[in-house]
C-alpha cells in the first residue's frame, strides 16, 4: 500500500527557507506526479506545485516565485523549498500523489495523501 | 481569478441524503474531484472525474457535475461521514480547491 511521508523543521523564523522531504514507500514514484498542498490553521486548502517522474515541474502562479520542487527518484523521495517565509507561511504541509488522469495531467485528482506536517512560522 | 465556491456548512439527520455544491463558470466543462476531511486527518479523495468512485469508498458517495454546479451526495448519511468536504478542479495549470464544506449529522 502507498504511502507517503513528510519531514521537515515544525518551527522557522521569517525570511527563512523552508525545506520539506516526502519519502514514498510502498510504491515507485516513477510514472506518477506529485504535488505538495497545504492548509493554514483552520482554513481550506491551496496547491502548491507539482513535479513529473521525468522532472517537469507546475507551480501556483500565486507562490511560482518563491518555491523550488525537485525529485530524488533513488531514495523515492521529492521535495519542496519555499524562500523568504512569513507567518502567512504557517499551515500544515501535505504531499500527495497526483494530478492522476489519463490525460492531461490537468484534469487530475490526488489519490493518496501524506499524514501532514505542521510548519510554524514565528518570529 | 477563477473560484469554486461552497457552502460553509450543511446539516443533514442520519439517514437522510445530504448534497454538497461546488460552483463556479462554466465548471461543467472541467473535471471535479470531491475530498473528505475529517478533524486531524489528511484529506480522502471520495469522487474523481465528476462521479467516479475510489476503490474502498462506499456507493452511498455519488457525484455530478453540470453548468455551472458540481454536486456530492450523500445517500443514507451515517454519523461517519461528519467530515469537512472539499471540491477540486483545474483552472489551465492550477489546481483549485472549493472553500470547503463542514457537514454535520444530527
């Protein structure tokens, strides 16, 4: 069964860089792509980006600037970096699988999901 | 800048058919994917392509999606399903998600 774990600091300060890890098991992360999403306490959620197996990556326009997604495929794991945090940083990290879709990627849904990890971002 | 809007809650009595909308332009034209959440858990993908249900996920979960209204019904709610919902669909290249939907049964 996939799953899907991240790792990461829980306290950061402003204007630091923020370095989350999702390590896959259970599964290979070839032929899929994967997304990072979060959720700031109590509120909705907002995707991030995504990367492909083969290295193609697709931000949200609203955090393109300021977020680098990469791929380790040996060690089965992908990571997000987001420059420059604020408190509007804080929320829980998620990775997940996905958009899975037959084509185009863009119509996909996220079919498994990582248990979360809270990032808090004070001064 | 495109939106998907929910309601913010719903209340449904056991056993009764709860329905949850998502909106927005034109929404029939894209594909929804429907998510439950409940407290201090990750989201669960509950509906894909409109109506498609996940292996593992109970036939009392159905979706549609027309004009401008995608919808996620609940057929016979049971107290499990009080969970936060959310709708997700893809605006060009970015994956938006609905405001969210607090369901309560009682």
């Amino acid at each position: 069964q996939l799953q899907l774990q991240e790792s990461g600091p829980g306290l950061m300060k402003p204007s630091e860089t923020l370095s989350l890890t999702c390590s896959v098991s259970g599964g290979s992360i070839g032929d899929y792509y994967w997304s990072w999403i979060r959720q700031p306490p109590g509120k909705g959620l907002e995707w991030i980006g995504y990367i492909y197996y083969s290295g193609t990556t697709n931000y949200n326009p609203s955090l393109r600037r300021r977020i680098t997604i990469s791929l380790d495929t040996p060690k089965n794991q992908f990571s997000l970096t987001l420059n420059s945090v604020t408190a509007a940083d804080t929320a829980v990290y998620y990775c997940a699988r996905g958009p899975v879709s037959i084509v185009p990627a863009t119509t996909g849904w996220f079919d498994a999901w990582g248990q979360g990890t809270l990032v808090t971002v004070s001064a | 800048s495109y939106e998907l809007t929910q309601p913010t809650s719903v209340s449904v009595s056991p056993g009764q058919t709860a329905t949850i909308t998502c909106s927005g332009d034109r929404l029939g034209d894209k594909y929804v994917s429907w998510y439950q959440q409940k407290p201090g858990q990750s989201p669960v993908l509950v509906i894909s392509q409109d109506s498609k249900r996940p292996s593992g996920i109970p036939e009392r979960f159905s979706g549609s999606n027309s004009g401008n209204t995608a919808t996620l019904t609940i057929s016979g709610t049971q107290a499990m399903d009080e969970a936060d919902y959310y709708c997700q669909a893809w605006e060009f290249s970015t994956a938006l998600f609905g405001g969210g939907t607090k369901l309560t049964v009682l």
